[in-house]
C-alpha cells in the first residue's frame, strides 16, 4: 500500500483519458485544459499493452491492465486518482511470474 497524500480534486466521476506509453499508464482529465496526465502508473516489471475500462464493475475494480509480460492487473480507476504516487495502489495481481 501506498503512503501517499490523497488527491481530493479527483473522485473518479468525470470523464478520462487513459492510455499507456512505454512503461506507464497515464490518465488525464478529458475536460482539463492541462496537457500533463493527473496520473501515472509506472510499472519496473514490464509495459502496459492493453487496459479495459468497466464503469459497472461490482467489486469497485473497474479498470484492468494487461502487461507484454502476461501479468493481469485490477484495479479502482477511483484509488489511482485520489492517491497522487507513481506506484499503482490497492491492486489485484494475476499471472504473475
């Protein structure tokens, strides 16, 4: 878990960007005239090359990252934006190793 300050601007309700380039999954406020992400999720183990969205998710993980090397990550799109770190926070890990 992360030990960050919380992001209080962001509560997850707006409208978002997310993509991923190189070894990091950004997300930017869509209606924000800042051009820098509100949020980057930096991984060491390997590049993001896929994610996936879900507003309906039940258990609150509504937003999934797929790694090139096959390792799964489920996470709340709300907990990234309201912790300010690099590091991705409260995250299931599938496939790993």
């Amino acid at each position: 878990m992360s030990s960050s300050v919380a992001n209080p601007n962001f509560d997850g309700k707006g409208s978002y960007l997310i993509f991923n380039v190189g070894d990091a999954i950004l997300i930017s406020d869509l209606n924000s005239q800042d051009k820098d992400p509100i949020k980057s999720i930096h991984f060491s183990n390997s590049n993001p090359v896929c994610h996936a969205f879900d507003q309906d998710a039940k258990d609150g993980h509504d937003l999934l990252i797929g790694l090139f090397s096959g390792d799964v990550y489920s996470v709340s799109l709300r907990q990234q934006l309201q912790d300010v770190g690099k590091k991705i926070v409260g995250a299931h890990h599938y496939n790993k190793d």
